[in-house]
C-alpha cells in the first residue's frame, strides 16, 4: 500500500468517527480540571490537618505558663484541716458523721463533683454537722501528658494541709477552668508553688516538699490500699468492677452519690 493510500485511508477513518475527536477534545480539558480539582482539595485537606494540629496542641499545653486561680473564702479558711499520714481530715472532731472522699487531681468525674458539691460540704463542715477524709490518689497518675501529675498535685495538697492551707489549695485546683483535662498537660512544681504563696503559705518547706516529692510514698500507698478495701470496689458493667474515683464512703459503705440529696441522707 503506498503512502497516497494511507492516508485516504486514514482521512476515511477520521470522517467516519467524529465523535471521537470530539470526545477526545473535550476530554483534555476535563482532565485538567481534575487534577486542579485533586490539588485543590489536598491543599484543604492538608491545612485542615495543621489547623487541627496546631489547636490540638494547644488545647494539650493549655496549662502550661497560666497561673493557678485562687480560691479562698472566710468559710473555707476557717475550716480545719489537718493531714493524717497520706490523708487529710477536715472538720471538728465533734461532728457526728465522718465521710471518706477518695480523688485524683485529674480526675474530670472529681472535678463535676468538686463544683456540684464543694460549697455544701464546705457549709456542713462549718456548721460542725460532718468531718470529711480526703484521699488524694494518684489514680490517673500515667494519664496526664507528661506522667505525673496526679501524683505532684496530690503531694502538694497533703504539704498544703501541713501549712494550714489545705481546703483553699483543693479547692483551686478544682475550680471550673482550671483543672487540667486527662490527656493533657498537668501543672508543674513552679505553678503548685506559686499557688501555695497566692494563698498564703510562706514556710520554705511547701517548695521544698514539692520539689522533693516528699510524700510519694504514702500517697502511692494510700491507692494501694483503696484498690485492695474490698467495700470500695464497684460494679462499672460490662464485668468491669474495680475501684474508681470518685468515691464517696461512710461506714465502710459506699454511698450514692448520684442522688442529688446524698449529704442530707447522710448519718
């Protein structure tokens, strides 16, 4: 076939299929605009993505440089308080009730109780109707990022309540907004310092014990202990039971305090 025939043989070709020149010159253009598109959308993706980061870690470091808001009142300063080894009793010893309150600093579920509850058991405390023990436990200790948290808090509160200062220190780092979200940042020796001083502590030896980690052991033991006291332990569901915080306990009794009138029921 010589080459005159070729292409009358290819002009034919042509002539009998327009459509696919057509196709494939509105189809150029169409490529194109997908992969504008696919750009386009990887560029979103990809800042959504930082975006989320960069909130994501400052949500994380929240705490971190913020001072630690102080909470003081006339009734609470004049409640006492005094630690018993890794625990802390506050009330008059004539109160007729004593209730055991079983935290950890990072728990959320002890922070909703802290601010549901505090101002009622702060007045009953006040009145000499109810002494409560505070068990500060470092339950949830892996759970704040770095590690420790629960565990440095937990300490400063007991060396708070050995200078006098323990139900303003609770208090404040119970407050709404201030306490620290599981997963995230805790606050440091240098922010439970600067607490201490902004609610009156003065003794060099609240710095010092903090920085010494001084009552480590006795809180460790204290969880310890709470997870073994077969009346603390708790059905969860599911064929969870265990013990949890937290846990609000009289006579050797848990009690409900998913009942709104649980401090009045008390006895």
């Amino acid at each position: 076939m010589g080459g005159a025939q070729r292409n009358e043989r290819r002009k034919r070709q042509t002539e009998q299929r327009p459509g696919a020149v057509v196709a494939a010159a509105r189809q150029a253009p169409a490529d194109r605009t997908r992969i504008i598109v696919v750009i386009i959308a990887v560029v979103v993706v990809g800042a959504a993505l930082i975006a989320f980061a960069v909130i994501s870690n400052n949500k994380k470091n929240k705490t971190e440089g913020q001072a630690i808001a102080p909470q003081t009142s006339a009734a609470s300063v004049s409640i006492p308080a005094k630690r018993e080894g890794g625990t802390v009793l506050v009330g008059k010893d004539s109160a007729k009730v004593t209730v055991d309150v079983y935290e950890d600093f990072l728990c959320p579920f002890c922070g909703k109780f802290e601010q549901t509850y505090h101002q009622q058991i702060d007045q009953k405390v006040q009145a000499g109707e109810l002494r409560v023990r505070y068990h500060m436990l470092p339950l949830l200790n892996e759970k704040s990022d770095p590690p420790g948290y629960s565990l440095d808090a937990a300490n400063a509160a007991l060396l708070a309540a050995d200078a006098g200062k323990f139900v303003e220190f609770h208090n404040s780092l119970y407050a709404a907004g201030t306490q620290p979200e599981e997963g995230s940042r805790g606050y440091d020796d240098d922010q439970l310092i600067k607490l201490g001083k902004d609610i009156g502590i003065t003794s060099p030896a609240f710095a010092a014990g903090i920085k010494s980690n001084k009552y480590d052991n006795l809180l460790n033991a204290e969880l310890e202990k709470a997870e073994k006291t077969p009346y603390l332990q708790q059905d969860y569901g599911n064929g969870q039971v265990g013990f949890g915080t937290p846990t609000v306990a009289s006579g050797q009794k848990i009690v409900d305090i998913s009942d709104p009138n649980w401090l009045n029921l008390l006895s």
